[in-house]
C-alpha cells in the first residue's frame, strides 16, 4: 500500500510538473507570437480512431527448415546408393552402403578378444562360473593361510608328551628293522661266498674232466683201436670220458645259476631305505624333543611373506584384467560402430539435396550426401542495422516472393541472430522466419522474397499527428488538447509510433482537439 501510495504521489509531481513547464512553454510561445502578431492562430488536429502498423523492409530467401551434411564413419568403396538428388526419405531409411569387409574381420576379431578377456576375469562369462583370476586369488588366498598355520604352529610350539613317546617307538622300530637289514646283507654275502666256490670247484672239474677227454682223443692212441684187446678199453674210456665232461658242464652251470640267484637277492637297497627310516626317526624325535629351530621360524615367516605377496599379485593380475576386459568392450563397441558406419542412414525425414560420389568410388570421411527438410519452408531475412529495434522473437511478417508477386504470405520471427551480419562493409540484422505455407508443392531453396517485419499493429486505436507530442523526460509525452478554446496541457501514455501518427493508449480521447503547432504568418 505504501508503495502505491509513493507511486501516486511521485505521478501526482511528474503530472504538476509537466504542466509547469507546459505552461512556461506555451506561455513563451505565446508571448513571442504576441510580439510578432497581436492575434495568433494555433494549428490544431482532431484525435481519431485508426489503425497504425510499424514495420520494417528487407530481403529474404528460402532455406531449409533443417539441413544435414551426411559421411559414412567407416571409410570404402561404394557398393549401394539407394537414393538421388530430390528423393524424399524418412528417418531410418538406407541411403547407402560401402565395403563392410573389412570391418565385419575386425568385429569378429575384437568379440573373439572379448571372450577371452571375459574368461580371465568374468565369473558370469564361463560355463563353470568361475574365472581364471578368481581361480588365481583362491589358490593364493589357500596358500597364505596354510603359510600362515605353519608359520604359527612353529611360534606356538609345545612339547608333547604323546608324541615323544610315539616317536620313541617309531624311532626303535626303525633301529630294529635297520639292524635287521644288515643281518640279512651279512647272511647274504656269506651264501654268496659259498656259492661262489662251488662254481670255482665246478669249474675245476670241468677243467679235469676236458683234460681227461683230450688224453682219451689222443691221436697218437688211434693204434689201439685197431688192437682187439685194447679197442674195447679204449672205447669205454673215451666215453666216460665225454660223460665226465658234460657232467662237469652242467654242474658248472648249476653252480653258476647258484651264485647268480644268490647276487640277485641281495638287496642293499634295504638297508640303505632302514638306514634312511632310521636317520628320519632320530630327527622327528630331536624335533619333537628341541622344538623348531630360529632358522626354521625365519623360513616360514619368509614364506608367509612369500603367500601374501602372491595373493596381491593375483589381485592385482585380476584389476589389470578387469581393465583389459573394459578395454576388449571398447574395442568391441568401436568395431561394431565401424560395421553400422559402413550403412548411411537418414537421421531424419526429408529431401537429398545433394550427392557427391557414385557407386565404385572410395568414399572417406567427407560429406557423401546433403539432406534437407523442406516441409517447413523457413525464410532468411536480412534487414538493415537501423532497424534493429523493429524486428523481434515472434514479430509478424508479411512476405511476396519475386516469383509469386500476386500473393502475399504470412509468418512468424522464430531467430534473430544477436550479431549484426557483415559483408562488404555493411551491416544487417539477420533472422529467420517460418512461413505458414500449406501448400502440396515445396517452394525452392534459394527462393527470393521481399519481407515486411511487423513490428506492431493496433487497429482501433486513437490516434494523434506526431507533431502534437512533447516530449517532457525520456518516454514520457505531453499534449496540449483545447479545452474551451483555450490548450491545455495533458500527460498521455503512448504506444506505436511512426513517422506520421502516434497511438495515444490513455489520456486523449478520439474526437478531441489537439494543438500541432502555430499557424506561421508573414
């Protein structure tokens, strides 16, 4: 309430004022012409309804609503062009298609890569439902703990009673059984030795009974065979003596065969094996009696150390194959990306405006096509700098095409562009219209029209000559209106303005009189 009380109050001033300095000034406007004439005559005109319009002029052509240079992103030889010049499509349509060869090989490439990372580190990726990492860090995790136990086994040794005593009977069972083994290595050499002499003494028979056969074969003794009285002897000699030598044989060979089986069953390995129990006994019992020794505590800490440094390195293997499965995906969704390259879609509904290569060429990343959507044509105006303040975001504007000069057609501001445009040394505004066009034939791209932004419009207004306005502060006008012959001065609140007319929104009606200046005489 104060606030508005404060503003009637500061109006109320602002009005006085006014009409001060409306006075003083038609007061000295008065007396002057009073010095030159003693009878005035002040040119007066009736304030009226109308209709004002404020526009601006200026040049414009058809542009697409929406323009779209187009590449393949996988560069290749052309294969398919499925469109031309002023074909229309729709979003998703095929437009074109290069060589996926090459690109299909590597998509097959980067999934079989993929696989092989998933497997490392990616349970959900095996059939098992394990990865080799998880695998990795298990077995070093069982490691670690099993160092661990050892480790603390060691440190909280105690001597067992049990145990001493167990190892002590083991202890005398290995001596038994070592004692035992060399009793029976002793057996063995001795059965050994005398296996030997009976071949020794085989041999000696044999050697006897080959020298028995040679006097028995003595050439110089074939007389006797032609004796009678010595043949027979003779003849029974020489066989007993070739019974002699094969008997001789075989006892050799038995002998032989003897001693043979007599040094195959000897096992010195046995003794060697009690020997090894024995030795293993006497330091299990030492160990059992003494404890671990510090040597001992200092290796299963270096090997506890040994299992965590391991666990880490297999989780660490495990991030590092996390990033090389990230890595794999990438280089899947890039491969893939490289195959939907190869096919040039349309993003959106239109009409090819352009095409710049043909089936067989090598197509790059360049611009391949151009489209353009022509259902709602758009107009690029340009209007000079001056009249920048009469061109705004929705203003109306009226529009005649050089080539359509019988029709005038309708639209909208929907740009201006918050940079004058300069070419040549001049500068323009620059904006952009949509037509409200609804006919079944597109207009042209580059299409020239003249346009007339509207920059307001009020029909029915009250209307007064420019020249009854005074200016009394920056925006604020005054007129003066006769009132029983004689001006007065009136604040008024003003809308549009041209270079003729000003619309008076409040405080002059239509039918009053306002003065535009004094009739000059000579």
């Amino acid at each position: 309430m104060m606030k508005r009380k404060r503003f009637w109050i500061i109006s109320m001033l602002v009005v006085a004022l006014a009409t001060a300095v409306g006075y003083v000034y038609y007061a000295r406007e008065t007396a002057v012409a009073a010095a030159d004439s003693a009878a005035p005559d002040v040119q007066t005109a009736v304030a009226r309804l109308g209709e004002i319009t404020v526009s601006a002029t200026g040049a414009g052509s058809v542009i697409p609503a929406t323009e779209v240079e187009l590449g393949f992103t996988t560069s290749g030889r052309l294969l398919e062009l499925l469109v031309a010049v002023g074909q229309k499509v729709q979003a998703g349509d095929v437009l074109a298609r290069v060589d996926d060869t090459d690109a299909q090989k590597t998509l097959v490439n980067a999934q079989l890569q993929l696989a092989q990372a998933a497997m490392q580190s990616d349970a959900s990726a095996t059939q098992v439902g394990l990865s080799y990492d998880d695998i990795s860090v298990a077995q070093a995790q069982m490691a670690l703990e099993e160092a661990q136990q050892a480790l603390a086994e060691l440190q909280n040794w105690t001597a067992d009673p049990d145990e001493i005593a167990l190892l002590e009977t083991r202890l005398a069972a290995a001596q038994a059984a070592y004692n035992a083994a060399r009793g029976q290595e002793a057996a063995t050499s001795t059965n050994i030795t005398i296996k030997n002499i009976s071949v020794e003494q085989a041999q000696r028979d044999l050697d006897a009974a080959l020298a028995a056969q040679v006097t028995a074969y003595d050439p110089g003794r074939e007389w006797e065979l032609n004796d009678p009285r010595r043949a027979d002897a003779l003849k029974n000699e020489r066989e007993r003596a070739d019974a002699a030598v094969l008997r001789a044989q075989e006892n050799l060979q038995i002998a032989q065969l003897n001693y043979n089986a007599a040094v195959n069953s000897t096992n010195s390995s046995s003794s060697v094996s009690a020997e090894s129990n024995l030795l293993s006994a006497q330091q299990a019992l030492a160990t059992a009696q003494t404890g671990p020794t510090a040597a001992e505590i200092t290796a299963a800490e270096t090997a506890v150390r040994k299992a965590e440094l391991a666990l880490q390195q297999a989780q660490l293997n495990r991030e590092a194959h996390g990033l090389s499965l990230a890595q794999a995906q990438l280089n899947l969704e890039s491969a893939q990306a490289a195959v939907d390259g190869t096919v040039l879609r349309a993003p959106l509904d239109g009409t090819v405006t352009a095409v710049n290569y043909h089936v067989g060429e090598q197509v790059g990343s360049g611009v391949f096509l151009t489209l353009a959507d022509l259902s709602q044509p758009m107009l690029e105006i340009y209007l000079d700098e001056t009249d920048m303040s009469s061109v705004g975001m929705g203003y109306e504007v009226e529009v005649v095409f050089d080539a359509l000069p019988d029709e005038t057609f309708t639209g909208r501001v929907v740009q201006v562009d918050p940079a004058l445009y300069q070419s040549g040394g001049v500068s323009a505004v620059r904006a952009v219209v949509q037509l409200n066009y609804n006919k079944p034939q597109t207009l042209p791209v580059g299409l020239n029209a003249t346009v007339e932004v509207i920059g307001g419009r009020a029909q029915n207004a009250v209307l007064v000559p420019v020249e009854s306005l005074r200016e009394i502060a920056a925006g604020k006008y005054a007129v003066f209106v006769m009132e029983n012959g004689e001006p007065t001065l009136r604040m008024v609140e003003v809308g549009l303005m041209d270079f003729s007319f000003a619309q008076i929104i409040s405080g002059v009606a239509a039918g009053e009189e306002v003065t535009t200046g004094i009739v000059e005489t000579q």
